[in-house]
C-alpha cells in the first residue's frame, strides 16, 4: 500500500487512527454540568479573587500533542517505506534468484547495483520469500535462504576484473537451485553468446527479469608503439552522439611520486564505437608509465597496462672489429641490428661513451679484452641490473681471456682455440641444436631442423658449467651460458653474433632466443601460446575491477600458454606478470576486442537500475512519538504545578536520565568486550555466517585452550567469535578462520584492520578444511574462496612448513601436523634469503618473527573441539591411530600458540656455542 510516495509494510495498522477522535473526547474528560443551588453563605464570597486557577478540561494543544504522539506511534509501527518498490514484478510467492553478471563492466554502476539489489531484497523480505545469489563470474554453491540475511553480506559482495567465460557459465548452470524459481538478472550491459545456455535455463524455471543501467561502457584496449608514438584506442558499448573523453598516462615523476606523466585527447565521432589518439613520448618518459586509464572511469576495462611490449630497451652494440667495406652481411653486427631494430632503441659509440647513459643491454660482438676502467665501469653497470651479452668470434678464440681463471665478465672459463668442422678438434658435420631443458628460458621454443652450427668456443669443464648452461648443441657442448653479476647477469653465445660460425642468426630462433632474454622486448606482436611454452610466469601487480592496482607476488605462477591465450579467471587475472627480466600485461580488452551492448529477447522485461533508494522512516517516526510523549510529560508536570518547588529539581533528573538511557549501554557494552578480551591470553575464530562452522571453531579453540591449560603455564580465557566489520582485532594474539565456500567478503575497512593487525603481530590461521579431497591452492571451491578472501591482504613469501622450522620444536618435537586430516601441506612465511645453517646445529639461524599467516586443510578446530567436560567432540580416524592422530594435532596446537607468544626463540640456540666460547675467554 503506497500513500503519497510513502508505502507501509503492514497497511491494516492504519485502521487505528480511526480511533483518535474518539481517544480525543475521552482525552478531554468534559465533566457533567453542576447543578446550580443558591446558598445565602456564597453573598460573603463575592468580591474575592483566586489567582491559583485549575481548568475544567484538558487544554487543547495538549490534546494536540497527546494525538500526534498516538498518530506517530500507529504509522510507525505500520512499517512506512519512503520510495517503496511498487513494481509489481517483484512482488511473488515464488523463491527468488538472482544472477550478477559481475564483471568488470560492472564495476562503474556497483553501487547503483547494490542499492537497487537492496532495495529487491528489502521487497522480497517483506514479501517472505527465500532468496539466493550467484554471480557468474565466480559462481559458488547456493541455496534458498532469508533475504535479510542475504542483505547482510552485501557490504562484501564486489565486481570481479574478468567477464564470466564458458567455464563459468557451465559452472553456474550446474549449481542452478532445483525447483521452480524466479530470476533477477543484473546485466552488466554485454552482450555475450554464452549466456544463451543459462538464460534458456531460467526461463523454465520461472518468470525471468533483467535488470540493466542505462550508462554508457567505456574500454581501453592495450597501448601499441607505431611510427615512435604510443597508440591508444579507446572502445565503448553504446553508438550516439559525438564524444571526447580524456586518457591520463599514470606513472612516478622523478623522485618516485605517483603522478600524471602525460594527458591526451580522444574523440568518438557520432555513430563510431572506437576512438583513437597518439601520444609522442621520449624513452625516458614511457619507461616511467605503470598504467593507462581514462579520466572519470573506475572500471578495469577502462585500464590497460604496459609491459615490454611498450618499452622499448635500449641497447648498445660494440664490435671488436670494423665491419668490412661492401660486405654488409659479414658485420658482426648486421644481424643483431636487424633483430632488434623493431623494437629496441639501438646506441653506437664507445664503451665509455654509451655506459654513461646506462642501457638495459650492452652487446659485444667478438670483444676480447677490456681495459681496467672499462671493466670497473662494467662491473657497477652489472651491479645495478645491466645485461652483459657477449658473442664470440676469432678474436676471442686467440685470446688468453677467461682460460685459467674465470674472467669477471665471461660466465665460464673458456678453452684454446675452438671448435669447427674440419678443424683440430673438428666435427665430421656441422652440429644441431639439442632441446631445451626444461630450467632454460628458452624452454618450449621449437628448433627448426636448418639451424646448425660449424664452429663454437669450448667451455672448460667446471663444477659450476652445469648450472650455468642454459641452451647445448646435439653432442652436450654448452651454446649458450649465463651467471648473475649483483643485480645483472653475463650471457655468453659461444659463436659469433653473424653467419660465419652458425646458421643461427639467420632463423626466426634467434629473434625468439632474445626475447626471451629480454633483450629484444617483442614489441610488434602479442606472443603467442607456442612463443610462451614451457615458461612459468609469476603475478607482479594485479587488476582489480575497479581499475585499482595490487600486489599479486602471493598469488600462484601462470604457464605461457595459459598466460597467452587462456580466459581471465579466478586463476588468471588481469596484470602484469613477470618470467627473470620479461614482463607481460595481460589486460582485459585484446586488440580485436570490441563492445557490443547487451540485447534481450523480447519477451524478457528489461528494467533500468532506479536511482532511487528505499528510505525506512518506522524509526523516525517512532522516536518522533517517545519525544512527544516526553513532552507531554512535561507539559503534564507544568500544568499540576509539579515543576515549581523543591520538586523541580527531581523532575528534571528523571528525564535526563530518560534521555540518556540508550547511550550507555553502548559503551558499557564496548567496554566489557575490551576488558573481556585482554584481561587474560584470549583466542578468537572469525564468524563466517555459518552457524554450525562457527560453533566448531568455537569448541575447537576451547579445546585447545583446555590442553594449554594443563600443559604448559599459558592460562587462556574462553574464546570468543568476532566479527571482521565491528570487532576490534589488536585485543587478540592469534585468529583462527575457517573457510566456506559462500561466506561473506569482508569490506574495505574490514581488510584495512586486517592488514594492521598483521603487521602489528598478530597471527592468522586459515584453515580450508578440505585435506582430504584437495591440497591446498584452486582443487576445491573453499582453496578457490582462500583465494579471493586474502588476496587484498598483505601476505609475505610462503613456502611449506620446512623441517628445521621453529613450529617443529616450540614445546613439542614435531614432524607433521595433522589436524582431523593429516597433510604435510601446511605453509608458513617463507625463511629469509641469508638464513643458513650454522655448523654443529641441526637447524638455520633463522630470525626472530612470527609468521603472520599459517594456511592447510587439515580441519584443526574438529580436531581440538571438547564439549564442557572435556570429551573430545568429533572423532578422528579409527582405534589408537586415530586418538595418536588427536595427540599430535593437541601438540601442534600448542607449539603453535607458543610461537605466537614467543617467536622463534628457540633459533637462538645456533648462539650458544659462541656464548659459551666468549664465556670461556
């Protein structure tokens, strides 16, 4: 029922106020009219004034108040809804889907989404109908539940930065709710074939309607270089009028500030769904951008990122010797110039000359010897992460350069004289190429079956040769050798960089070979799956859907095939991705992309997303009648002369009193959680919306609590459940959070206390429970939901749980770490890079930290859980095993609380025998 824009929940309350002329006559108490009698004693009355005056009747403005306190009092308790939904689609008996597209699309509308599903949900709520959510891009187990309590995890519900893709829709299609239901689609405004099969799918179960904004889609396909300009094409979804939109160039200026390095202009023409523009950069300018966006638009498609494709190296070439006069193919540098001119900034002159203006890339051809200042300046060159490519030649197979010890800029030591056909230590033929290994970066490039070789420099043989070829020929003689100089590395070809030793230079696997070197940044085409083989590529920075930037180091390694062709994903997502000294984008709009709005069959209704918002006023109101009623006391007070007096005073306490009566038990209520929680050690398990989960969370830190109690001198208080949103976490050592598949995201804020308290030293233990079907990473939907819960966390290295770890001696000896399932797959804080073990110890000296995360499966809490009496809750394999399995894990549980309290002292035994020998001086 609507009433002048204002609708009422419950409508028949309103019958009341049919009332309140009839509370208004009693309310006035009009006494019978006396009767009149003379009476002679009332002549000695005349005259005389009574200034004290009682009224008769109630006054009228207090009736007044009396009946708007009343009236309030009605129209609040009938639910009154500002900017009800009135549209007769959503009203329904039926159970209720609704399907988010949420892709990135999505993004720049989400809060229109969020208020408009809301408001759906609110409706549905009053309506009682059962709810449930799937969102295609990460589709997850539903079921029907309470819309209220669906409404409760919209504050974690976000836009993924990936469109949903064939995987996803089967996915969603198969946890399709069974029964009769009707759906609210929330489009995202693109269109896309594979949508067809789900959308078949609802329109059998029920009625089917689409919600879809009406705003136009803005995308930003990745920058390209042409001619010596950066190319931007901008895309949008919907053709009309004439636009210009303005495409900011991101960076840090030179002192390492964000800032806008550069502005340009774009124009879509009336009709045109593409608009491109040109920005002309010098090479130290496009080397400072990180990310191209256009101004306004906070989506991931609205971003691109540049990688090496766009920045182009610069390389300087040196010859040993001149090139000869008419014989151009014979340079030494000819083919080098000619693989690298596309796409790398090539600088002629001296050693001396070129360092200066510090090069990614400094190629020798046939360069024997250096002179000592050139060698130094080398050297710091290399330190700073410069590339050393070398190729050898005659000149270096006459000289004495690298032969009895390892020159500073040769990888390997090198032998006399050479290798060729014919020679003195001759081959019958030439040589091919063997495979790559596999821990070579060349690693998946096919060898075409022309490329050979005729003559080579020989490597001395050496314990460390091995490890440092990464390409050999057919016999096992090392091609290609490499070693790490500081932050740079040496790369040695042992033929020369022309024709005369090999065919090499002369195929297309050369180009390949420094690409993958990162020598030639591969700038005029995308690499394809075939180019990326065999290669493994680990997240750098990573999108977001609102275009925003992240660390992705902890995120698992992508191959090159995945990388170069795959679907964006939960397990790709849109970033840059980094393999030694190579970068790739991967970006969500492709150079063929393009935006197609979304169309609906016609008998689908499709409605816009109302920018109104459903306003509860029963609260308003309500108070607006306590304030009245206070008032009519008051006033009551006043009239009986109450107020006057001594009294006064007493009058006025009783309602300040009144008055504060709701704020204090908020603070006490505050207060008491603080006091409770940090009087003694407490242990906390986060809420994950599941009932029956939390409840064994809870039993499990109880039990866990319990075995510490009698064990060791650690006294923890009951453990207590908190809330991410509104419970503060630094009261709290050490949080235990199981994982479901379908819980809550956690907000933006929630995520900001989360980082603070690990980086203030608190612990987390996530717990995927899932060890006995999956190990940990994307095998099952709770490793897939871990994913996205701690991917905005700041999350160190990790490395599983290595044997000389503290958590293996804390309080017990330990080797595994079982829980109700027993997997060694249990990761911690990866050990520092100069941790080492230190002579008759049997562990590293390793610092003194806390991991700030512990991740396994082994479902811990069921393991701890104890009832009140101490019997343990769940059982754990069979007969003694099982109950030596419960053993271990009580154990594991207390080497765990005793590192959160401790750290790693127990590392600091590797002193002793340095104490002991100080002492003994």
């Amino acid at each position: 029922m609507t009433i002048f824009g204002i609708g009422f929940a419950t409508p028949w309350l309103l019958l009341a106020l049919l009332t309140l002329p009839i509370l208004w006559l009693i309310l006035r108490a009009v006494p019978p009219a006396p009767i009149r009698r003379m009476f002679p004693g009332v002549v000695l009355l005349l005259g005389l004034k009574d200034d004290d005056q009682v009224s008769d009747r109630t006054p009228w403005w207090l009736l007044l108040l009396r009946m708007l306190a009343v009236a309030a009092l009605i129209i609040g308790l009938a639910g009154p809804i500002l900017n009800p939904e009135t549209d007769d689609t959503a009203r329904g008996d039926a159970p209720l889907l609704v399907v988010m597209d949420g892709s990135w699309a999505s993004a720049a509308s989400w809060r229109a989404r969020t208020v408009a599903l809301d408001g759906l949900l609110a409706q549905a709520a009053r309506d009682d109908r059962r709810v449930a959510l799937i969102k295609l891009t990460s589709p997850e187990p539903t079921n029907f539940q309470s819309a209220d309590d669906l409404r409760a995890r919209l504050v974690g519900l976000t836009a993924d930065p990936w469109e949903p893709g064939d995987t996803q829709i089967t996915r969603a299609i198969e946890l399709l709710p069974e029964g009769s239901f009707d759906t609210y689609w929330m489009s995202d405004g693109l269109d896309r074939e594979n949508r067809t099969a789900l959308l078949s799918e609802v329109e059998t179960r029920g009625v089917v309607t689409v919600f879809q904004a009406g705003q136009t889609i803005l995308g930003l396909a990745p920058a390209r270089f042409e001619d010596g300009n950066i190319v931007l094409t901008a895309l949008r979804a919907q053709t009309g009028s004439e636009r210009e939109i303005t495409i900011l160039a991101q960076g840090r200026d030179p002192a390492g500030n964000p800032a806008v390095l550069a502005r340009a202009t774009a124009l879509f023409e009336a009709g045109e769904a593409t608009a491109e523009t040109a920005l002309s950069l010098p090479s130290e300018l496009r080397a400072r951008i990180t990310r191209f966006e256009i101004e306004g638009n906070r989506s991931a498609g609205a971003t691109t990122l540049p990688d090496d494709s766009l920045r182009r190296r610069e390389v300087a070439l040196i010859a040993g010797r001149e090139d000869r006069e008419g014989l151009q193919l014979l340079s030494p540098l000819h083919y080098l110039e000619k693989a690298l001119e596309p796409s790398a900034d090539l600088l002629s002159g001296a050693l001396m000359d070129v360092i200066p203006a510090n090069p990614d890339v400094i190629g020798l051809a046939d360069v024997a010897t250096l002179g000592i200042a050139e060698e130094e300046a080398v050297l710091a060159w290399l330190e700073e992460g410069g590339i050393l490519l070398r190729f050898a030649g005659p000149r270096l197979a006459a000289s004495d350069v690298s032969r009895d010890d390892e020159d500073p800029l040769m990888p390997v030591r090198l032998r006399a004289g050479g290798r060729s056909v014919g020679g003195a230590m001759s081959w019958g033929e030439p040589k091919s190429l063997a495979a790559f290994a596999e821990d070579s970066p060349f690693f998946g490039l096919p060898i075409p079956a022309d490329v050979t070789v005729s003559a080579q420099v020989m490597a001395q043989p050496d314990p460390a040769l091995a490890e440092r070829v990464i390409a050999q020929l057919s016999d096992g003689t090392p091609l290609v050798t490499r070693k790490s100089v500081g932050q740079g590395q040496i790369i040695l070809f042992h033929v020369t960089a022309n024709a005369e030793w090999s065919s090499l230079p002369l195929s297309g696997l050369f180009v390949q070979m420094l690409e993958r070197l990162a020598i030639a940044a591969g700038a005029s085409a995308q690499p394809t799956a075939e180019d990326l083989a065999g290669t493994i590529w680990q997240p750098n920075m990573v999108l977001d859907a609102y275009g925003s930037l992240s660390d992705g180091s902890t995120l698992p390694g992508v191959t090159g095939e995945a990388l170069a062709s795959a679907e964006l994903s939960p397990e790709l997502r849109p970033g840059l991705y980094q393999n030694q000294d190579r970068a790739l984008a991967r970006n969500v709009l492709t150079q063929d992309d393009t935006l197609t709005p979304a169309t609906w069959p016609a008998d689908i209704t499709v409605e816009g997303l109302a920018p109104s918002e459903e306003t509860p006023l029963a609260g308003w109101l309500l108070a607006t009648a306590i304030a009245l009623l206070l008032a009519d006391v008051i006033a009551s007070l006043f009239l009986s002369g109450r107020l006057s007096g001594p009294r006064t005073t007493t009058a006025a306490g009783f309602v300040l009193a009144v008055l504060l009566i709701p704020a204090t038990p908020a603070y006490a209520q505050q207060d008491a959680f603080a006091l409770e929680s940090t009087a003694e050690v407490t242990f906390a398990h986060v809420v994950t919306g599941d009932d029956g989960l939390d409840q064994i969370a809870q039993a499990g830190l109880r039990g866990l609590s319990e075995t510490l109690f009698f064990r060791t001198s650690v006294e923890p208080a009951d453990p207590v459940a908190v809330n991410l949103e509104t419970d503060e976490l630094a009261f709290f050592p050490f949080l235990y959070w199981p994982i479901t598949p379908d819980q809550p995201t956690p907000s933006a804020e929630a995520y900001t206390k989360l980082n603070t308290y690990l980086r203030s030293g608190g612990m987390i233990m996530f717990d995927t429970r899932d060890a006995d079907i999956a190990r940990f990473g994307t095998g099952s939907p709770n490793g897939r939901k871990l994913q996205q819960l701690a991917a905005p966390l700041d999350i160190p290295p990790l490395e599983p749980i290595p044997e000389d770890h503290v958590l293996t001696r804390t309080f017990y000896l330990l080797q595994d770490f079982p829980g109700r399932h027993n997997s060694r797959d249990v990761w911690v804080e990866s050990a520092p890079p100069d941790a080492e073990l230190v002579e008759g110890m049997p562990f590293r000296n390793l610092n003194d930290n806390v991991t700030p995360v512990i991740i396994g499966g082994n479902d811990w809490a069921s393991a701890w859980a104890m009832d009140q009496r101490g019997n343990a809750l769940y059982p754990i394999g069979r007969g003694y095993s099982g109950e030596r399995q419960r053993e271990i894990a009580y154990r594991f549980g207390v080497n765990l609380v005793m590192h959160v309290l401790t750290g790693n002292y127990k590392s600091d035994q590797v002193h002793v025998p340095a104490l002991l020998d100080r002492l003994g001086q």
